[in-house]
C-alpha cells in the first residue's frame, strides 16, 4: 500500500482528493498499487464530503508518519508551503506539488534536497495546468539543445486581450467579465501584471536551460497599458497583442527572459489561441518548433496533472527521475541585444515636427498617419533593439508606447 | 557502459547515428552513463564517416551479443524488422523504434514479449516524429479517461491541401511540386491514400483505449478525390478541407477510427496547421482538448525523438515503463451511429428534379446553387448519420459526393 497525503483542499487539492479516492479502482490497475489517501491537511472543516474523516490541521502528523511517501502540496503561496515540502523530501518523502510560484522561487534548492534524499520532487502541473509540458520537455525533448520558449502562459490575460480584439470591450470592462465568469480574481494583479506568466516563464526557462532563472531576473510588464487603440492599430498592420512570456539563450550562452505584451501576427499559430487558453511554444536544435496547446488552469485539468506526477512518483519510489536544474548565477541572465521589429505609436502636439524626425530616424518608412489625434504608429525595420532605440529616443514626441512583436 | 546497436542507416538511422556518435558528451551527462554505439546494421556500405568501422551485415552478431542492451530499429516496414525486434526482445535486449508500420501491425504482440521479458519497447518517434505524444499520453494523461483523438497525422498530404487551399494548384502538380522537394516519395501512395495516417491513429488509438486497433479496423480513405472544386466550396461555407485521423470511443465502449478528407471549420485550430505540420488533439475527461503541434517527420526531429527514448531505456533498464495495450478482440473496433454534419455535393443533368428533391428531403435548407454546373453543395443539419444517409440516398442526383465535417 503507498500512503499519499494531500497538503491544502482548494480548488485543485479538492480536485486530486476526488481523483485519488473516487477513481481508485482506475488508479491502483494504472499503478498495480493499492494508492491509499491517508490525511488531507486543512485548517478548514469539510463536513458531508465521503472523506471528511481524512482531514487533520497539523502537518506534524504528515512529518512523523514514516508510512507516508508521497505527498501533494496544493496549498499555494510560499509560506508554509514552503517549510512544509522541505520538510518532507529531508524526511524522505516524495513531493508533488502544483504551486508555480514556490517552484519559481525556490525550486533550484528544493531539487538538490530532493536529490540528496533520494526521492522526487515533481510539478508538472504548475505549468499550464493540465497541458504536459514538464514532462515531455525534460523526456521527451532529451535529446535536443532547447534555444526558445515562447507562449501564452496565462489565461486570464488571454482573455483579457480576446474580448478586447473580438468584441472591442476595453481593458476594464473585459477585465470586469473575467471576474464575472470566474476567471480572474477578485484582486487580479499577479495576473493582469504579468507575475503568473512569469513565474511559468521562470520554471520553464530553468527546466530548458539548467540553471535556476528567479521571477526577479524577468523583464516582467502586464497588459494593463493597452488601449482599444493599440488593438486596433495592431490589427490594421495585421497583428493582434498577446502577451507573450519569452527565454532565449543566445550563441555566448547568456539567457533573456521576458514577459510583455507583443504583437503577434496573424499567420503565427500563437496568434490564434483565444479565451482562457495557454499554449507554449518549444524550440530545439533537432526538432525544430512544437507547441503544446490546451486550458491552462481549471479544478479538474489541474489535478489530473497533479495525480499523473503521484502515479509516476510510485512507478519511480526506489529510483530518482531526471535531476532537472541547479541553482543559477546572477550572470547567466541578462538582457542581450537581439534583432528585433517594434511597434512605436507617438503622439505630439506639433504633430509635423513628429512626422519630420520620423522621417529623419527612419527615411521613408511607412506609418499610420493619425493626424486626427496628433498621432503616429508604425513598425520599425528589423535591427538590434539598441540601435532601434537610439532612434526612437529621437523622435520629437510628447509621448511614446514601444512594444516588442512577434513574427 | 551501455552498448547500443543501431539496425538501418537511413534517414532516420543516419540522424540516430549522428546524434549518439556526435553528441556523445551531452547524452552521457544527462544520462550519467557512456552510451556506446557498438554496431550500426545496414547491408550497404558507408565509407568516410567518423564511425565507418561499426557497420555490420550480419544480425546474428547483434543477437548473440550479450553487451547490447538497448537496440535501435529505424529500418521501417515489416520484414526483416519484425522478426529482429521479437527474437531481440526475446533476447533480454530493449528495443527503440520510429517504425510505424510495425507498430500499427505488431504492437500488441510485442508490447507483451517485452513483458515477458522485463524490457522496455518504446516508440515516441513512430507517430509526429519529433512531437513528444506517446509519453505525454501514457504518463502526464494518465489520470485521465481518453475519449476522442483527432489530428492532422500526414505532412505530404497536409502539404498538397495546403497547395491546393493556398496556391489554387490542382492535385496533380501539388504532388508533383511535393514530390520534388521531397516532401512526397517517388511511389506515394502510402500518404495520398491514408496509409500512412491509418498506422498513426492505430497506435495512437490503441494507447488511448488499451486495446490493439489494427489498420484493417480503420475506415481509410485518401485525398485523391479532392478537387479544386470541393477545395472552393468548402471555402464558401467557411471551411477547409484536411486528412483527419480520428478515434473515438462511444459510451457503450466500442470505438470508432477513420481516416478521411474532412470539412474543418476554419475557427478550429487544426484549419490553422499549415504545411508539412502535424497536429493531434486529445480529448480527456479530466483535462478537455490538449494538442500537440510540431513537424511530424524529418530527419533529426525524429532522430531526437528515437534518442530520447534510448535514454529513457537506460534510465529504465531494470523496471519497465507502463505497459501500453493489450491485444484487441474485432468487436471492439465498430462504427457507431454519430450525430454529424455532412457536406454533399450532388449534379444531375435534370437540375430541377435534383434540387426538388433536396426540399423533400431537408426542407428549407441553404445550398450552394451552381445551375451551370447541374451542381448543389449544402451542410446538412446536423442528425444521426445513418438518419442523414437515409436522406441523401433519396436525392435524384446522378453522382454524390459526401465528406465528414469537424466543427
């Protein structure tokens, strides 16, 4: 028998619970194991449910049992969680854990103490959901030298943006309705701000690369600066805004990881992913580009990555999975100067003086002439984004938006 | 020391070859073993490689060689392969193969002589190539109850469509225009008329549901009734026209598998998979649609696919990884009455019979009027298909061509 304990019964610790106890029979004949739900810990009360007799409030009793080997951590946040999951792999137990922003921030260390105690720390579900993305990228994708990642890893911001291009709602309104149906939070900034999507940028980045890239080395910017008049303006050059997160290593093995609104065109396939969708784009030397596409949240999507990573934890109790990255130095990220298109929409009271420099910085360069508004937009030639701008800082403008694209 | 044997030097073989031979350094450190290429098999000789000295003829030596523990098959087709890989596996030798045709036929078989054995049998590469797809559903969608697979399977066949679709081309150039840049064999009936697809959705479809489909179970069908003009009036009704695989498994437990030219609506991401592309979608109970997207051939994708399941073969050597599917009965396979949309395309020369008798049998129904052709296209509604059938046959039409639709 493998006694698991599930750590937090929210929406996706609620999830696995039913997964494990009401499709046992499905699970044990996958594992050939009789897989047994020992404790779910919560400081809450959940009466009526057919396992109310498993909840306890004290994570010392999950530490001091030695029967338990695998346990679930979906408690979110870093405190306690923490503590908690290091708690248990330096007992010798076997974590899985679904919380981005634990494995984000401290996943490097967590990894080595795993390794050191010889059990497995998995969270395949601590990006994109229920998407495989963790598993085929350290198995599957092995053989080959992973040079981008580059995705929508944010649902809510997806549809966020959607309503904005499909239905032209603006930022708040659509931000209203994602409220409304569920699919942002009554406070959204760690979506709307960029913080979810960086964290997934982080673990993935560090999963391609090797080394542990923190949330704080990301250039991190949300979508809460972006009009209906970009969407519109982006759609007339045959673009829709996305926001993309993105880690690139370049030729002298240096990481740029980003995550910001970017225009995306309309022929790429990222383009066309809508609503509350995720996909994630991987680019290696052997197998070109794949793209793993799918709802990247949800109760039962989420959880069932959760419970694939307890299933494979069983088939691998005595032997350790792929050690998947160690702590990074400052050095190995940072920005470096990459070729590059930009979106620059500039407005000016003395609108003629902003169409002169243009001409000046650019030559005879096509632009949306939005005199109306005293206002420019155009895409700039491809050069290194330094070169770009030192020419956009010469622009008589009173004001400038500058976004990355996407070709 | 792990010592690998690698049976055809090929496409496919020559990118494994590569890929151990070259790459040495980087697959030993994520392995943490030295992973020796001992023998390469291929009765021709190729002189002048770096690894010219490891070229054999003779399989026996391969048999009897106790050393080799994990054996590459990239020979493709069923004989001599096929009786290679079951007295290898029968030898205590795990086994790592792209070849689809194998699989499709003999995967049951020998899934379960690896078994017996305590090997591992693997084959990631045998369907999308370099697409991480067969690991992903055995383990990260584990813990889900898979219900529908669908897919673009064949890049030839995606690119003529494509041709047709994009450029206007008639069948015959787009083949032609494949042929010649070696998108498309010499000899390409495997791709045009579905053979190819039918072996993938096999072993797809077998993963999916447990039991063996055999390529003999699945409705195929080609392309090579497509004209230009299906590809226009699919165009009008807001579609385009794609080689679908598919397999889906009713609530009474029997499956369903085909292989068609079908009507995709261009709102649906698999419209948007363009050239020699691949694209699978899994349906699951837990996690909804994911889809895998990537070129599903090539010489290195799928090298790097073969690779990474040899290193998964030496992180397993002495456990097995899940066991796939077990052999199937015929009666598992059946085709079960679906509620679909069909595209008919009917002429007669006594067009005003033809379209009288559309209003008996469908009412008031929109349709494509082409008089000057004796022609008229329409959706149906959507109805049991064998209760749409009924109505189609009543049709005084003197041909009829109907395809499937995917919404």
């Amino acid at each position: 028998m493998i006694n698991v304990a599930i750590m937090g019964h929210g929406t996706v610790g609620s999830g696995v619970a039913e997964l494990l106890i009401n499709n046992k029979n499905r699970i044990d004949n996958a594992v050939k194991e009789d897989v047994f739900v020992k404790y779910i810990l919560d400081l809450r009360k959940f009466e009526g449910l057919s396992y109310s007799d498993k909840f306890i409030d004290n994570f010392e009793l999950i530490a001091n049992d030695r029967d338990i080997k695998i346990v679930v951590e979906v408690m979110g946040g870093i405190n306690p969680a923490y503590d908690f999951v290091k708690r248990c792999l330096e007992g010798g137990k076997s974590v899985v854990t679904s919380n981005k922003e634990l494995v984000a921030s401290k996943g490097a260390e967590l990894i080595s103490i795993a390794e050191k105690n010889n059990v497995n720390f998995l969270f395949e579900a601590s990006v994109g959901g229920g998407i495989p993305i963790i598993r085929p990228m350290t198995q599957c994708l092995l053989a080959n030298k992973i040079t981008e990642i580059k995705g929508i890893l944010n649902g809510t911001t997806n549809y966020i943006l959607n309503k904005m291009i499909v239905d032209n709602m603006d930022f708040d309104a659509a931000l209203k309705l994602a409220q409304d149906n569920g699919f942002a939070e009554k406070n959204p900034a760690a979506d709307i701000e960029g913080h979810d999507a960086c964290r997934k940028i982080c673990i993935l980045a560090s999963l391609a690369f090797g080394k542990h890239i923190y949330p704080e080395q990301v250039k991190t910017e949300g979508i809460t600066d972006i009009t209906l008049e970009d969407i519109d303006y982006a759609d007339k050059l045959g673009f829709v805004i996305k926001l993309i997160g993105m880690a690139k290593k370049s030729n002298n093995d240096s990481i740029s990881a980003s995550v910001r609104p970017t225009l995306v065109k309309k022929s790429n396939l990222l383009s066309q992913v809508n609503g509350v969708f995720n996909a994630i784009s991987v680019t290696g030397d052997a197998v070109d580009e794949v793209v793993f596409y799918g709802k990247g949240a949800g109760k039962m999507a989420t959880a069932s990555a959760v419970v694939a990573d307890v299933m494979d934890c069983i088939g691998h109790l005595d032997s350790r999975k792929n050690i998947y990255w160690t702590d990074g130095s400052k050095s190995f990220v940072k920005e470096f100067d990459q070729k590059t298109v930009l979106y620059v929409r500039a407005s000016a009271l003395n609108y003629d003086s902003l169409v002169g420099s243009l001409k000046n910085a650019f030559g005879d360069i096509d632009f949306i002439d939005n005199k109306q508004a005293n206002e420019i937009v155009f895409l700039t030639c491809e050069d290194f984004e330094s070169e770009l701008n030192k020419k956009i800082s010469t622009l008589n403008a009173d004001s400038i938006k500058v976004l990355h694209t996407l070709n």
